[in-house]
C-alpha cells in the first residue's frame, strides 16, 4: 500500500531538522501533520519548561514520566485522529515509550530518528530515550556505530540514516566566487576541546569563527580565538554565502560523536558545505568517508598537526580545492537530499506490517 501521509514531531523552525523533512515529504507528494512540543510549549509540564527544574530532573525518569502524561496523550491522540499512515518522531525525547506502543497497535507505522547520541553520558541522554526506541517499527540514526550499539540494546529495526542537504536552508551559491577569502571558516558552538584545537589553527592561518555568544565569554580574553570571533552567529543563507567565499571550512566532531573511541557519522555539516558549495575538511569519521571518499569528494585530519598542513596546502592550491568542491557537490546533489533520505524512510515503512493489522496465512 503507497504512503500517502505522515506526522512529524520535531522541531519546525527555519533551518531545523523537522523543516526540512516537512519539505522533503511535501516535495515527494506526502502530505505532512507536524507539531513541536519544544518550539509551541503550549503543553509542556513546569518542570520541564523551567531551566532550573529541568536541570535537576533530567537523569529521574519517575519525574519526567509522570510529568510528560497529558503530552503524551495528547499526542497520541493527534496522530490518531490525523489518519497519517507512518508517524516519524525526529526525537526520542519527551515520549514515551507506551505512546509509541499504542500508536503502533493501532496500525500506524512508527519510525524514530535520533539526531543525538542516546548514550549516557551525553548530554542528549534521556531516561525515556531507550525505551521509546524499543518500541520504534524502525529506529533511524546518523552513526553506524550507533545503530549497531542500539541493536545490542535491545532496539529493533536500528539503522544507519545519515543527515541530507536542504538547498532551501544552504542555497548553493553559484553566483558567489570561491574562496575570495583566502583562510580557514569555523561555524558552530563553543567548548573547551574546540577551542584549545582551533587556539592552534589560529597561529597558522587566517582564521574566522561564526558561533554564540559563548566565544566572548568563555574564551580567555588575550587568546586568538577571541579575536576571531567575529562576534554573532550565522545561518541559512548567510551562512552559506560565508562558506562559499572562504578558502576552507572547517567540521570538529564533538565527544558525543566518538564512539568506542573513534570518530564516527556525519553531521549536517557534512552536507550543508558542499552543498552550498564550500570546501569541507572534516574530523576523519566512519561514514563520512565512505559517503565522500578522502582525496575524491572529501579531505579530513585525524589531529592538529594533520588539519593545519591540509588547510595551507588548499589555501594555496585553488585548483585542487575547485576540483573537489565541484565533485563533492555533485554527489550530494545527486545523493544527498532529503528528498533521498524520505523515500528511503517510505520504501523501508512499506516492508512493515504495522502491529494493528494481522497477515492471513
């Protein structure tokens, strides 16, 4: 039976994962019903919408399940009444398992994808987190080692599905020269291990870093990072335009991306850069180079010393960063859209039987 409808919960803002799936579903011919339970708050509990409360409780399952009910029913009862056919959660947190199990009992396909890494200690870690994917007919996340550390957890259905581009978010910037800036671009939030590493960065090449407000504060007045701070952030298509006229961009993985410890996945800026034409030097990744094999559609570093000697010789090198930027490009065109990665999610839900509907022998 075709899919023809879906219910996303996630985030729906400009530039956030759920817009871009909305889109993506729309673009194929799906319609879509969405709802955010972060960016509406009409129906979140006092102890998860105030800061100090939600801090305190984050790790007691008994609190937050107790306090998520009337949410959780309520959502239940959306998707319900929707008729969606597949019910796409781009979160495992704030549901809980039990919905998810009743959604599915009624016949609706219910497929997960967490953008975060669901392990303690990371911070993305949540009591229900687990459970909920337990209950997932496909539970969908941008690590291969991920999915198979959840498969050993006992979820079912675990699989590798890696972030996309959204022209709509990062337009290519084909009117833009390349590389009119001749340095290294960092766009991203601050912590220690990225600032001591681009703290180096900075004493080799030209650098400018785009971020919160975080690397005016936390940062050591006299460090060169500081200085690089160009003092706001950047998104969608001012973001983009940056990429495309800097030499080199930079992509740091973050701890949550190591897992067993190595690097592993890719993240949305694994595609937001080639896509918008930029030249990408990534954190070395499982996935990532096999998506865009190094030297062909991708360059990577393993440590400082590595990233450094790769940014001069690109900097310095116009035609061999063209060369790629316009092969990685077309790869992601040609792969990497979201339009890709939601008519993979519909042929995967059209091999489930849902739990509601029994199969004749």
């Amino acid at each position: 039976m075709a899919i023809d409808s879906i219910f996303l919960l996630g985030k729906f803002s400009p530039g956030e994962l759920g817009s871009s799936y909305q889109r993506a579903f729309n673009k194929i011919g799906v319609r879509t019903q969405v709802y955010s339970p972060r960016e509406s708050r009409d129906r979140l509990p006092w102890v998860i919408k105030n800061r100090v409360a939600h801090r305190l409780t984050i790790q007691s399952h008994w609190i937050r399940s107790r306090s998520l009910v009337k949410l959780n029913r309520w959502i239940e009862r959306s998707v319900l009444e929707s008729g969606a056919q597949v019910f796409l959660s781009l979160t495992l947190e704030l549901i809980s398992a039990e919905t998810l199990r009743r959604i599915r009992s009624a016949g609706v396909h219910v497929v997960c994808f967490y953008p975060d890494n669901p392990f303690p200690p990371n911070y993305g870690a949540r009591p229900e987190t687990l459970p909920a994917a337990r209950e997932a007919d496909l539970c969908l996340i941008w690590s291969e080692r991920l999915a198979g550390k959840l498969k050993n957890a006992g979820v079912r259905n675990a699989a590798f599905l890696p972030f996309a581009w959204d022209p709509d978010v990062f337009p290519y910037q084909h009117s833009q020269p390349q590389g009119t800036w001749p340095g290294v671009l960092f766009l991203g939030g601050w912590d220690r291990e990225r600032e001591q590493f681009l703290e180096e960065v900075a004493s080799h090449v030209p650098l400018r870093i785009y971020g919160p407000p975080y690397w005016g504060t936390r940062t050591r007045p006299s460090s060169r990072v500081r200085r690089c701070w160009q003092g706001s952030d950047l998104r969608l298509a001012d973001a983009a335009r940056v990429i495309r006229e800097s030499a080199v961009c930079l992509n740091l993985l973050r701890t949550q991306h190591i897992i067993d410890g190595q690097p592993d996945g890719l993240i949305m800026r694994n595609f937001e850069v080639p896509g918008a034409g930029g030249f990408l030097l990534s954190t070395r990744s499982g996935g990532a180079t096999t998506l865009f094999p190094e030297g062909d559609t991708g360059e990577y570093f393993s440590d400082t010393r590595e990233c450094i000697e790769k940014a001069k010789a690109y900097i310095a090198d116009e035609q061999a960063r063209r060369s790629l930027i316009e092969r990685a490009y077309a790869a992601t065109t040609a792969r990497h859209l979201y339009t890709d990665r939601a008519s993979w999610i519909l042929k995967r839900c059209s091999t489930i039987v849902p739990a509601g509907i029994s199969v004749a022998n």
